[in-house]
C-alpha cells in the first residue's frame, strides 16, 4: 500500500501564532468498532491539572512532590488509590476473550531532587472489599495539584547568576542549547541548567522557552517538571563575541526513559511489567493534569519522560505545548510531535485538533516499553509513517450506511486537507491485536488498552483519566510498582539520559568494546523533528 502525502511549508497556522495573546468528545468503541461497554457512571477521579508548551529534543527539566506507599503505617490519603469496585465505574475498552492473557512480575526506577506537593485532598473513592480488589494495596492515587497551581509562583526571575552554581557536566543538548548538571554553590543541590542559545534568535528571546516558562512558573505537580529559577550569565564588554546566556534551572533528574530502555536493551533484559505498568500510571496522571488545564503536550516520548532517584516519572520539555479547550476551534500546526509518536490526524494535515494527539503518542510508548524499548511505529519519513500506521491499524474510512461498526470508521477523515492524496485500500484490515499478541510480556488488558488509545478517530481515543482508570492497572496482574519500588529497579543504573547514553555508546565502539540488545531502529537524532518556522510564520 502506498500513500502520498504533500505537505505544505514546515509553518504554523495563522491560528497558532496568536497562542501567546491569549491564555475531542464523541463516542467510544472498542476495537472491533462496537460500543465500548459502560456499566456504570464514571467517578469524578482527579489525577492533577494547566497550561503547557513542550520544546524540542530530550528535554531535562524536573517537576515536584513525593510519593508514598499508601499500605505504609501513615495511610495517607492522598496516595491511596482504591480504583472503582467492580460493577461501578471505569470506561473500558474490551476485546474477544478468545485473545490470550498471561501475567508477568516486575520491577522499579530512577532518580533527582526536590519537588511540588501540596495541594487540595484527592478525590477518594469508597473502599472496595476484597473480592471487589485483591490488589488495593498496590495501586497509588495520584493528585499531586501544588498550592502555587491556584495563583502566584515561587520561581525566582534573573534575580541571581549562572555563577551560583558550579558546573558538572553536560547531559544534553537540542536546538535550545545544551543541559549541564549543576550544584547550586550555597546549598550543594543538585539541579539542571538548560543554557538557551539566543545567538540565532532574530526576534530575541526563543519562543519555545517563553512558552515553557510560562507554563511552568504557575503549574506544580508531581509528575510535570518543576522549574526552580531563571538565571543569567552577564555578555563581556570587553569581548563582543562573548555574549550572555539565559539558563533554565530545573531539579535534577537522573534519568530519561530511552536511556533507561537502552541500557535495558544493551543489557539484554526487558522492563518488568510491573514498572511499565508504574511508570505509565504516573505519565497518564501528569497528562490528566495538563488536560484538565487544557494544555497540549505534543512532544510524548521517551527522552521528554524523566525518573528521579525516587521513581518519580515527570514530564518534561513544555517548548511545543499549547493552551486548548476543547470547545476552541482555534488553528494549530501540525508539524509538531517526534514522527513515530505521531497521530495520523496530523499527517493527514489536521489543524483543529485536542487532547486525543498526546494519548496516541501513550500508546505508542506503553508498546514500546512492553516490546522491549522497539518502537512499535518506526517511519523514516512522513510517508513511510502513515504507510506504517495504516498497514498495522488498517486505512480508515467513512462510516459506511448499515455496515456494522469497523474500527476502521472515521467520520470526517475524507475532508482532512491531505485525504485525496491517499491511495485507497479497499481490502484494509486491522493487524494490530494479532501484532500485539505476538509480544513476550503482552497480556489481554495491556492489548485493550493499547488498542484503544491507538484508535484511528481520535474522537473515540480515551481521555488521560479514563486510560488511568483502565482494567490493565487494577484487575490483573502484576500489579504497578508504587515510585518506591520503581526507585529499587533502577538503584544500580548508571545515569540515563539520551544525549549521554548514545556518548557512552560512541566511546565504547571506539574502544572496541561489544554492545548488545536490539539493532538500533534509528536514532532518536535522526528523526524527523519540528523546526521553529522562520520569524512572522509562528
């Protein structure tokens, strides 16, 4: 099957540009089409929630809070997370069950400093008995919302130096600049300075970082980056050609999820599902907490999805995001999110679009990290991307007049600006669950969520909330890992962030030393990535 897709000049949208002078719905099938089965209203759980703008690359940025085991002696509330009893409220998303569901053990990850908390009680669901959950005392509830969500901000402004601190390392770099580790002189914390190059701005300051800083000096939750400071090295009067920086400081955090996945990799081992489960649980909570506060990501993957030392997974890079409701018509770009994290709405030139782009981009990554860290859509180009979407998915379609339900239909596709360059398949067919059966640690329920979430029509994608409330967390095993015992995991690993990883791997072919895991399927570098449009085109 071939598809031609023309794309229009890498640009925003005129409606993209007038983002920073201010401030998804429909039905749901499971993946055979049919309605997806709700037996009971849903619970008004809160994960979290504001505005966001992501940037490119793998961001190092950190985001606040701590977490407990809510079986712990204290029983605090606000980690308890009774999912809702059997027979009560979950949206869920169901397959045949003639598919295969087998269950597997796991593990824990990850580590930095400092952090958000605070914040109103949680909602707190009625207990369920114990035959209602078996698992109760494994599973978290996330809230996370800080005090400074509801006004004002702790950040403090140019008011000091990038002299302050005392540089480590480099352990990034981007079209931004590089990220070093740093130690703040007076206290030793540890934190990361993201440098902003401002040599090629033309208009001054990047807008991608006027974007991120002004979603992240008001937003504070546990799993979204928390920026401390912004600091400044002052340009040489005496020399011109030195000229003065802007530096992000955010808390530091050991690790990326792509370098956690490749050292797995070279290793020859496989994340448990127990983390998986862990880590994607903590993602879909910061996610909620974004959409709640109508703000798009639009840059979900692994190098932007940071772990500390406590298994705190947080969100990362803001410099893409945008301010939405889902009742804005208003125009975005569609040249944004790294390729294979890509919806096809975007390819097929959407520009009124919502939450429902960052929720492919999850279920892209939760198969990527049950398959081992293989991206489970890896394109080379626009064209290769939509081929590949569309031979595991199938090719959508207009709902055809007294058929039964496809999870092929797609009401509206044929009006999307780059639909007539598709070349039509009549004889498409979904391969996704016989591809995801195939998978070593793959079980029913990982299959109905991934399922879901990789659902063509974007209007029958799950919500962040309602992908954590799914079965694939509470009603089979094993249970998620609480951050703790995602931190005992990783507690041996060494610091895995991309850019330093892919160095590591560098020196150690130079020396000659053999690496092993999987062939690389294209490095993260190479992938096709949104570039800042010329001045006047933002």
């Amino acid at each position: 099957m071939e598809a031609s897709i023309r794309h229009s000049p890498d640009r925003r949208d005129p409606g993209d540009r007038r983002e920073d002078r201010r401030g998804g719905g429909g039905d749901r099938r499971d993946h055979r089409g049919a309605p997806a089965v709700t037996s009971r209203p849903r619970h008004s759980q809160s994960l979290g929630s504001d505005h966001a703008v992501t940037s490119r690359g793998g961001g190092h940025m950190g985001g606040g809070g701590g977490y407990h085991n809510h079986s712990n002696r204290h029983h605090d509330p606000q980690y308890h997370s009774a999912p809702p009893p059997m027979g009560t409220s979950r949206q869920q998303h169901h397959i045949p069950p003639s598919h295969h569901q087998h269950h597997r053990g796991g593990g824990g990850g990850g580590g930095t400093s400092g952090g958000g908390g605070g914040g109103p009680p949680p909602y707190s669901a009625p207990m369920p008995t114990n035959s209602q959950h078996r698992h109760r005392h494994s599973h978290t509830h996330y809230n996370g919302e800080s005090a400074s969500d509801h006004g004002g901000s702790g950040i403090r402004w140019g008011e000091r130096t990038v002299d302050m601190f005392d540089i480590v390392r480099q352990i990034g770099e981007g079209t931004y600049g590089c990220v070093y580790l740093a130690t703040e002189k007076k206290t030793a914390d540890r934190v990361a300075l993201k440098q902003l190059k401002l040599d090629n701005e033309k208009e001054g300051f990047p807008i991608t970082a006027i974007r991120e800083i002004k979603i992240l000096k008001t937003k504070k939750h546990r799993n979204i980056v928390n920026l401390k400071e912004i600091v400044s090295s002052p340009a040489n009067l005496e020399n011109p050609a030195i000229k003065g920086s802007i530096y992000m400081v955010f808390e530091y955090m050991d690790h990326d999820l792509t370098g956690l996945m490749k050292q797995l990799s070279n290793q020859n081992r496989h994340l448990p599902l127990s983390v998986t489960k862990g880590l994607v649980k903590q993602l879909l909570c910061g996610l909620e907490y974004c959409h709640k506060q109508n703000i798009l990501h639009r840059d979900i993957k692994g190098s932007n999805l940071l772990i500390n030392s406590r298994g705190e997974l947080k969100i990362a890079d803001f410099g893409l995001a945008r301010s939405k409701s889902s009742e804005d018509d208003q125009k975005l770009t569609n040249r944004v999110i790294t390729l294979w994290y890509r919806p096809p709405e975007l390819f097929l030139g959407a520009t009124v679009y919502g939450t429902e782009v960052d929720m492919w981009s999850v279920g892209c990554m939760l198969a990527e990290l049950i398959n081992g860290g293989k991206p489970i859509l890896a394109g080379k180009t626009d064209t290769e991307q939509i081929d590949k979407i569309f031979h595991l998915c199938g090719q959508p379609r207009e709902p055809l007049d007294g058929a039964e339900p496809s999870p092929l239909d797609w009401k509206g596709v044929s009006l999307l600006p780059q639909w007539p360059t598709i070349r039509r398949d009549p004889n498409s067919k979904s391969r996704i669950v016989k591809y995801l059966e195939g998978q070593k640690d793959m079980t029913q329920e990982a299959i109905n969520l991934i399922v879901s979430l990789l659902t063509l029509d974007p209007k029958k994608r799950p919500k962040a909330k309602e992908a954590f409330q799914h079965n694939f967390f509470y009603y089979e095993e094993p249970n998620p890992l609480l951050p703790e015992g995602i931190a005992e995991f990783f507690k041996d690993f060494e610091p895995s962030h991309e850019w330093e990883t892919k160095n590591r791997e560098k020196e150690k072919r130079k020396a000659g030393v053999p690496l092993g895991g999987y062939p690389p399927v294209g490095a993260d570098l190479k992938r096709q990535r949104y570039v800042a449009p010329p001045p006047g085109r933002r």
